[in-house]
C-alpha cells in the first residue's frame, strides 16, 4: 500500500514541503529510502525501529520503499522520524490513513516513542498555511513557537503513541493557542537595564538617541572604564519596540539558528548580539557547509555590538561591508545560495591606542609615536565611512558617579525616538524597504535632505577640512536629518548640520597626531 505524509525542509529563512511517499509490498524484507537523504535521515530507521517496538507497533518484514520528494533536494537532519514512521504505520495498515495527508507531521523521535524538540518550526508552519495544510504534529516543545500563525492546528504532542491514537481511534488532542498581540505587548518593558543607571556622559546619551531614532551605526571611542560597554549594552531600551511584522521576522531567524529554546513563542524584545573578538568571518556572516544564519542575521532589527573593534581580525571587519550597505546577505555554496536578511544597527567600541589613554583628559598616553595611527589603521577606512556617528566617552568626574539624583529613564528617552521614527514611517510610506533614515538610498537622500546656503557652504568647509569622503558627506546628511526629526523641523537647519559634522571624530585632522 502505498502512503503520503508530509514534512519540510528549511533552506535559508525559507520552508518547502517534503513528500515522503511510503511504499509497504509484500516481497522480500527490504529498507530502501531514495530522495538525497543524509546521514541523520538514513539514521532514522533504527530509531524509528525501535520506538515502534517499545510502543507495541512494529516495521513490517516486507519491501519498504521510502521516497523523499522533490528528489533533487537534500534532506538533512533527524526531523523526519515522525513523518516516516507515520507513513509505515499507515502503510502498513497498522493504523488508519484517512486524512493523514491534510497534515505537516513532523518531530525527532526518542528510543521510547516520545518526541525531540527540533529547528526551523515557525517557517515551516508558515510555509504549511500558505499551503493549505489543515494542521501540524510536532513536538511540544515547538508547539507555542508554531502556534504564532493563525488559520493552523498546532498540536504538540509528547509521544508518538498521541498520533497514532489520534488517527487511528480518533482521541481528539488539545490544540495549541496563543494570542500572540497580548503576549507581545506584556513584554515590552521586560528589560532590567535602563539609561537612568548611567551617571553623566549627557552628551553620549545625546549621540545614542540620535543613533536609535534614525537606525544610525555608532562608534564609541574612549579610555577604559569610561562606560561604553554600559552604555552599549542600554541602547536596545530605547530602541522602538518591534513591530508584529519585525518580530515575526526576528523569530524566524533564531527558529532557524536553533536559538529560541524550548516552549518559546515570538521574540518581543529587539536582539542585542555582542560576539567575542575572537569570532571569525563564516560565524559572523553565517554559512558552514549547512548554512546558518551568522550573528549579523541574528541581529537583525536590533543591534550587533562588537566590543574592542580594533581587536576583530581585519578580514573578520571587512566582510561586513556589504551586508552594511544592502542589508541582506547572501551565502553561495556549489549546491544552493540562500539569502539571510541583516538588517541591523552596528554599535561599536574601541580604546584610542593601545595603553587606552589617548585624549584622556587627565592620565597622560605611554604609546610611542606612530602607535596610536597604526592602532587606528586596524579599522579600514571603507567601514569607518559606513559608520555614521563618532563619538568620544570620556571618564565620569566622581561627582557625578556620587551623585544619587536620578536620571532619565530610557523609557522617556524611547518616547522622543518612537515620535521622530513615525515621521520617518511616514515619510516613507511608498517605499517598503526603507524604514529610517539609515536605510536611505541616493535617490531619496536628494529629495529628503534639502540644504539652504549656509547650509551648503558650511558642509563644503566641513568636508575640505576633514577630507570627507562622498559617503561620508551622505552619512552627515542622513544624521542631519534624524536630528531635525527629533527636534520636530521639517528643514535642516545649520545648527543640525553642525551636530552631525561634530560626530565624525576619526575624520579630523589631527587625530592620532
């Protein structure tokens, strides 16, 4: 008798349906599977072998005849146990078949019948309502995560045993139910770290409000100690909460990665990634032979926040290039190419040489001449010119750090960067790939940032002193920008100009000496 179940592959952020056809004859005892299986795939007759046996069922002593459709696709994984061992079962005639197809039935199953969390869950079910499926079988584990998409019966279910009653004696399961918009609006606020912890550095906090409403990338360069780390690591509070569409989006690249946990719906809270110096290109980006989403998708819609960037490998630095201009990357591998969107705000750090006290206003630099420039050439100049806002910390006088008054909180800091970001949501309401004014392209750039006189002729003066170069100058414009916002102008005036220009630090001359 011959069988269809289905289960999915995720390539990229993306699912596609798998058919897996189960084919039980009557000559011979035989175990074929064909459909570019891997390892892990052809490993799960033996699991599948002896879960049925300590349930009471049983892999029939016949020609078994396992196609995974389309053929030319490679399976990867143990997240086809479930779907192959309900295609023996109902092939055999050991339990009913009857509507066994309306379903994405899909889990890793254990030695005694029970069910495995696995990766990829959201996608899939996405992938599963816009295929018309009536519902989906996977573990319990995954079951609030898949729960997210309406129009779907999610059933989690624990042991493989629920299933098969479920088909085969007609045991009604419990479906699973979220209301994702009351989820998503309780958790919100849920965060323990606040900009009123900060004491002083008013002017830093300036900077990181202007970075957060227009989605600006940031550099904060200053000695050790000075707080950069803690301001870095406050700046997702103020940060608009995500939007349903964002979250979703968010969720499906950490469902892929594998890094939601378990009994875990959708991610409410911005990602805030902070990888180690020691990271290299492929973890950064993403890809391996099975390719995965690197820390710059996994940030996407928050912040990838590199600490010590002059410690980062320079190859390490480079490859961010272009994800930093097209906000996608792409990952080519001989058999396939999937594309992971990176959409996210860089926040950066970095000492000014190495001892860390160059610039400091009160400890004098040990360095030797030439070493604070050649600390400096370790960050090229190419993702120098893609970060749009420099900024020097210096230290906190002790009076301040003494100073018990509270300070403002983040969640009033967030209400100004909500209010300039809907004049830009506005803005650019005709345009679906622009969301803020970092994501502006040349054509908008010209008809959103219009500059009086003075204002030309300041920014003329600006970029032959500082040797600005043209994305730079494009940089400066779109902060300008974000400044007026913030301040409710409709036109750029010289005063937000001269507070854009001020924040590019590293293009003054007399840096480094």
């Amino acid at each position: 008798m011959l069988v269809k179940t289905y289960g999915s592959a995720v390539y990229g952020v993306d699912a596609n349906i798998i058919t897996v056809e189960t084919n039980v004859a009557g000559q011979g005892v035989n175990f074929y599977m064909v459909g570019l299986p891997d390892n892990a795939v052809k490993e799960s007759q033996m699991r599948i072998n002896a879960a049925l046996k300590n349930i009471g069922y049983k892999i029939p002593g016949k020609t078994i005849t396992i196609n995974m459709a389309p053929a030319d696709l490679r399976k990867e994984g143990s997240a086809y146990d479930l779907t192959i061992a309900a295609g023996i079962l109902a092939a055999s005639e050991q339990i009913k078949s009857e509507g066994i197809s309306d379903y994405i039935i899909i889990g890793e199953l254990s030695l005694d019948g029970g069910l495995q969390p696995i990766k990829g869950v959201l996608p899939i079910a996405i992938k599963a309502r816009e295929a018309g499926f009536k519902g989906f079988f996977l573990p319990k584990q995954n079951a609030l995560e898949a729960a997210i998409v309406d129009d779907l019966d999610v059933y989690g279910i624990e042991n493989i045993q629920e299933l098969i009653q479920f088909f085969d004696k007609g045991v009604p399961l419990d479906k699973t139910v979220v209301n994702t918009r009351e989820q998503f609006y309780n958790q919100l606020n849920d965060t323990d770290l606040d900009f009123s912890d900060v004491k002083g550095q008013e002017n830093i906090k300036r900077a990181m409000e202007i970075a957060a409403a227009g989605g600006h990338n940031l550099l904060l360069i200053g000695p050790p100690g000075a707080g950069k780390t803690m301001l870095a690591k406050r700046l997702p509070s103020i940060l608009p909460p995500l939007s349903l569409k964002e979250a979703l989006e968010t969720t499906k690249i950490h469902s892929v990665s594998g890094n939601l946990g378990s009994n875990t719906s959708l991610m409410t809270m911005r990602p805030f990634r902070a990888p180690h110096h020691t990271i290299s290109n492929v973890a950064l980006v993403g890809g391996g032979q099975v390719p995965q989403p690197g820390e710059i998708s996994l940030a996407h819609n928050g912040v990838l926040f590199l600490d010590e960037l002059p410690e980062f490998q320079r190859t390490v630095l480079e490859v961010m290039r272009q994800p930093l201009e097209d906000r996608v990357v792409n990952i080519s591998r001989a058999r396939l190419s999937v594309e992971y969107p990176s959409s996210f705000m860089l926040v950066s750090s970095m000492n000014p040489c190495p001892c860390g006290f160059y610039n400091h206003p009160e400890k004098d630099c040990v360095c030797a001449p030439g070493v604070v420039q050649k600390y400096l050439n370790k960050i090229s100049g190419p993702l120098l010119d893609r970060i749009d806002i420099h900024v020097e910390v210096t230290p906190v006088p002790i009076n301040e750090l003494a100073d018990f008054r509270p300070a403002e909180k983040s969640e009033d800091v967030r209400k100004r960067v909500i209010a300039a970001r809907e004049k830009q949501i506005l803005r650019f309401k005709n345009d679906p790939k622009v969301h803020s004014n970092a994501m502006m392209g040349t054509k908008l750039l010209k008809e959103v940032c219009k500059i009086d006189e003075a204002g030309k002729n300041m920014l003329k003066k600006a970029t032959d002193r500082l040797g600005l170069s043209a994305r730079a100058f494009d940089r400066i414009l779109k902060v300008s920008r974000t400044i007026a916002d913030l301040e409710n102008s409709e036109e750029i005036a010289p005063n937000h100009l001269a507070e854009a220009i001020q924040y590019r630090s590293l293009d003054r001359q007399n840096w480094a000496g």
